[in-house]
C-alpha cells in the first residue's frame, strides 16, 4: 500500500478487489450505461450486491460518459455505490475530459452525500480500452486536484487488480509533492 496526503486527504493505492473494502463508505463502480451487472468491476459488484442492486438502479439509467449516480450498497459491505460510466476509448471524446469528469462528479456524489471515504477502480482501463499510464495520471490528477475543494471526503483509495497497474498508479501519485 502507498499513500500520501495533501490539503488534508489521504490518497491511497492498494492492490485487491474493489467488493472487498469493508472501511470505505463507498466503492466505485465501473458501470455500464445501463447501469446493469456486466462484466468486470460491474459484475463483481453487482453480485456482491444481490439483486436489490439492479432493481434501484434501473430507473437511474441510461447514464452518459463522465456521469455518476449513487445508490445504496445492499449486501456490500459499503453503504453506498457510486456509479461511473468512463469513456470507451476511441469513441467517447474529448476522453480526457470525460474521465476526469468520472472521477470528479464522484467526488460530488461523495460529497452531497457526506461520505468520509471513497474507494475507486481503474475506470475505463478494462473493457473500455483506456491505456493504463495515461488514465492513472487522470484518475490521481483529478483527485488531487480536487482535494482541496473536499469538505466530508477525508480517504480516497484506489483499488487496482494488478501489481503492474498498481506499480503505475502508485508512479502518478509520486509525481505530485505531497507534505
Ligand atoms: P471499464 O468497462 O470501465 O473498462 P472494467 O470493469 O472492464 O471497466 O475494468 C476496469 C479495471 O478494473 C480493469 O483494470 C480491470 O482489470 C479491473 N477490475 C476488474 N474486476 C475488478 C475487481 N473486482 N476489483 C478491482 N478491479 C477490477
């Protein structure tokens, strides 16, 4: 585990599955439009979850590229799910934008809600296509950059399947100079 702390976040990197971070309030999912189990991180959520899951987040849906939407979390350990959907790589543009939108309009649901931790996966980088390096620079650079704005959120944490992108992960968030 890495971590680092700046204008009083902690902004962690962690190898592991997303369905098991019992101390966050929230996870993150790497939902589809649809807002339906699916492959990936949406599938291992939506199972954690039970059905229950699927049922409140139907009339939610469609969402758009960059959108998030928070439900409860049902059978999870976390009491909220918030609800990503990242650009498919190639398809959705400005991508850029759009993913950093993802992580920032979670931050918002986080914030409305007055969720002390948030935990994310790396959105887009599976079935999405998004290449790794350049959306960990996104995904921390955007949190960083909203750190300072967070008023509840205290712990951000993010939760990557592999130690090569945990390894590129923990890279971006070296990058920024931490007190
Ligand atoms: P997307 O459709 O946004 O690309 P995916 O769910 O396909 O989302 O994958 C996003 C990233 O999450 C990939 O790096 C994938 O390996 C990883 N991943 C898949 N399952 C899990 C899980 N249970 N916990 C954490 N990360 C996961």
């Amino acid at each position: 585990m890495t971590s680092r702390h700046i204008e009083g976040i902690s902004i962690e990197c962690v190898t592991g599955d997303i369905v098991d971070q019992p101390d966050m309030d929230a996870i993150v999912n790497a939902a589809n439009a649809q807002l339906a189990p699916g492959g990936g991180v949406a599938g291992a959520i939506h199972r954690a979850a039970g059905p229950e899951l699927a049922r409140e987040c139907a009339p939610l849906a469609p969402i758009r590229p960059g959108d998030a939407v928070i439900t409860r979390g049902h059978d999870l350990p976390n009491a909220h799910v918030i609800h990503c959907l990242g650009p498919v790589y190639g398809v959705d543009e400005p991508a850029d934008e759009l993913l950093a939108a993802c992580y920032r309009n979670a931050l918002a649901r986080a914030e409305e809600t007055g969720l002390e931790s948030v935990a994310f996966p790396s959105i887009s980088t599976g079935a999405f296509g998004y290449p790794v390096e350049a959306a960990a620079g996104i995904a921390v650079g955007t949190v960083v950059d909203a750190a300072a704005t967070l008023d509840t959120v205290r712990r951000v944490r993010f939760v990557l399947h592999s130690e090569s992108d945990l390894g590129i992960y923990v890279r971006a968030l070296e990058q920024w100079a931490f007190t």
